[in-house]
C-alpha cells in the first residue's frame, strides 16, 4: 500500500469528495456532532487526514491545522476556508518547532476520521502524534467499525458513498498495541450511530432507543487517548 497510490486515490476523488460528502450529509453531521462532543471550540487542533477542512472548521478552533496528503484536497480545503484565518492546510505534517506550533504551544486536540485504514505505516503516525502532545494533549481518532465492511463495500459498489481506495481495515486490538507503543495510553474506547443513514421512523428509534443495547454495532467505533 504505497504512499503515492493513496495520495493519487484521494487527488482523483478531491474534486467531487464534497459531494460525496453531501451525499452522506447524515453520517457527516452526526460525526460532527460526535467531535464537537470531544473537542471543545476555541482550542488548538491538528487534523490528520483532513480532506477538505469541513470537519477540521466545524470544530471552530482557536488555531486549527489541517493535513492531507493530497495536494488537491488541501488546494480545496484553502479555497473554502480562505477568509478564515484561524485555520491552515498543509501537505507537510507540523513540527514540534516550527512557527504555528509552538506559538500558542503543542496542539491540545489532535484527531483523524476515517484515516487510519489508509495508513501504511500507523505506528510511525502514532509516534509522530506523540510528539506533538503535551501531557494535557488528547488524541481521537474515529472509524469505520470493521463490522461494517462488507455493507461499505456494497454501498460503494452501487455508487452511493465515495470510492475507499486502498485501504485495511484494522481492530482496535491491533490499534491498542500501536498507541501504547507509540507513548499513549487509550482512556476510552466505545460506539456511536447504530444506524448511519437516515430512514424514516426507523433511524431516530435505532438510534435513540437501541443503540445502547447494540453498541458494539454501531457504525463509528471511535477511541480517546493521551499520553503515557
């Protein structure tokens, strides 16, 4: 799974990824919600994977620094959000040293959604994360629970969500290991939104009244760490 195929999926995707987006409005806006839940506004965040910037803006944060590796994503994310100056896009991750980071100090949030399948080396991502956190940092990062592939698979298939491009699906046991590894330890690790797409009558009750009895099937599997 080399870099440069990954960074080639997602330049070609780059143009219709809001749309894709928009498409999926009910997941994205729940996600949203999730983060918000996470990430109180006016902090200093780090995206890692961030796309276009929509989530990384939603957030509202006092400095906000969002990497892609698509030059194409990040080209779109500087377009949308050029009149916001508290925001970034970049196709290099931050140094601990450099201007926007210590300024304000290390990054109090740091976050992926929907990332880590893509990853090549997630270990070496982990350990990068590490050393941008201070001991009052928290990291997030949000997915795709794995149970969920196969349906994901179809879905795209029939054209209704955006092309995955290369990709592994990964445990949280296997995460687990890779951010203790990394100098992090997980402080929570649990589920959100049984039902990811918006079905009269059906949706609402799943969600507002199952979901707690089915958590472990629910469609975003999302952990909270900080470090060791």
């Amino acid at each position: 799974m080399a870099k440069n195929i990954i960074e080639k999926h997602f330049d070609q995707v780059a143009e219709d990824y809001d749309k894709y987006k928009k498409n999926n409005s009910f997941y994205y806006d729940n996600l949203k919600v999730l983060l918000a839940n996470l990430i109180p506004k006016n902090k200093k965040v780090l995206e890692i994977g961030c796309g276009t910037g929509s989530l990384l803006a939603s957030i509202k944060p006092k400095y906000g620094y969002g990497f892609d590796i698509s030059s194409d994503m990040i080209k779109i994310a500087k377009e949308k959000y050029r009149n916001n100056k508290n925001l970034r896009f970049s196709t290099v991750l931050p140094n601990k040293d450099d201007i926007f980071t210590s300024r304000e100090g290390k990054y109090k949030y740091i976050f992926m959604s929907d990332v880590i399948e893509h990853l090549q080396e997630p270990e070496k991502t982990f350990k990068k994360i590490e050393s941008l956190m201070s001991t009052k940092s928290i990291f997030i990062n949000t997915m795709a629970n794995p149970i969920w592939e196969p349906m994901l698979m179809l879905w795209e298939k029939l054209g209704w969500k955006m092309p995955e491009g290369p990709h592994k699906r990964m445990e949280y046991k296997e995460i687990k290991v890779l951010i203790e590894k990394s100098g992090m330890k997980i402080v929570k690790h649990d589920y959100k939104l049984l039902i990811p797409i918006k079905i009269p009558l059906i949706t609402d009750f799943t969600n507002n009244y199952l979901e707690k009895h089915f958590k472990k099937l629910a469609f975003i599997e999302y952990l909270v760490a900080v470090r060791s």
